[in-house]
C-alpha cells in the first residue's frame, strides 16, 4: 500500500499539530483548573491544536479516514493484538460504513495522542 501526497501531507501536519499537547503539564483538565499565564498558554496550545487537527480530519475523505484510523491504532503499542494492519484498515473502512460513524471516529481520533502513534503506525506498518 502506498499513501497519496495528500494524505502524507494531512498525517505529517496531525502529527506537527498533535506535538504540542503531548508536552507535560499539557492537559486540558490540569491547565483549566490553575490560571497562571503559563497554564492558560498551555491550555490554549492544547485546544487550538484540538481544534486544527478535527479541521484536518474532516477535510479527509472516508477512505483516508479509514487509513488513518488504521495506522492509529497500529500504532497503538496493543501487544494483545495479534491483528495485522490490513485487518485494521478493512475493519476502519467497515466501520465508516456504519451511518454517523464518521463523527465518532474523528471525536475519537482527535483525542489520541497522533505524534506518537501515527508515527509508530507509519513505522509499524513500512510506510514512513
């Protein structure tokens, strides 16, 4: 399988976007509670990349989508999971299938830490 120029474009600006937050002391729960200048930085630098990544997201097509819930949950560190990513990407593309499903899956993705396991799930998957 090879990744088109766009969709390597879109997962390389995921996970540029998905670094900041992954930085210690940058989760929403802790940053909204405290209110220095260096936690609301900290809190506004978590939920605007929040906000760029569901942007691109959304700008996928359910195909791409699919690849890149795919190479997400490859990219999982799941040792329990014995599935291959081919197994991956045909249950994605199943699932987006589904009417509404396409909502969840980029509230779901969204939330995970992209840097992190789309680059272990390019890697995983010999396309990096």
């Amino acid at each position: 399988m090879n990744l088109t120029t766009n969709l390597r474009r879109v997962i390389d600006a995921l996970i540029e976007a998905d670094a900041p937050r992954q930085v210690p002391g940058a989760d929403g729960i802790i940053s909204s509670i405290h209110f220095s200048s260096d936690s609301v930085a900290m809190r506004n630098v978590r939920f605007g990349e929040l906000s760029q990544i569901t942007d691109l997201l959304s700008g996928l097509d359910d195909q791409d989508l699919a690849i890149v819930m795919a190479l997400t949950t490859y990219g999982a560190e799941n040792p329990w999971s014995a599935e291959t990513f081919q197994e991956l990407l045909d249950d994605a593309r199943h699932r987006l299938d589904d009417a509404g499903e396409r909502n969840h899956t980029i509230t779901s993705l969204s939330g995970k830490p992209l840097s992190k396991y789309l680059s272990a799930g390019l890697k995983r998957a010999g396309l990096d």
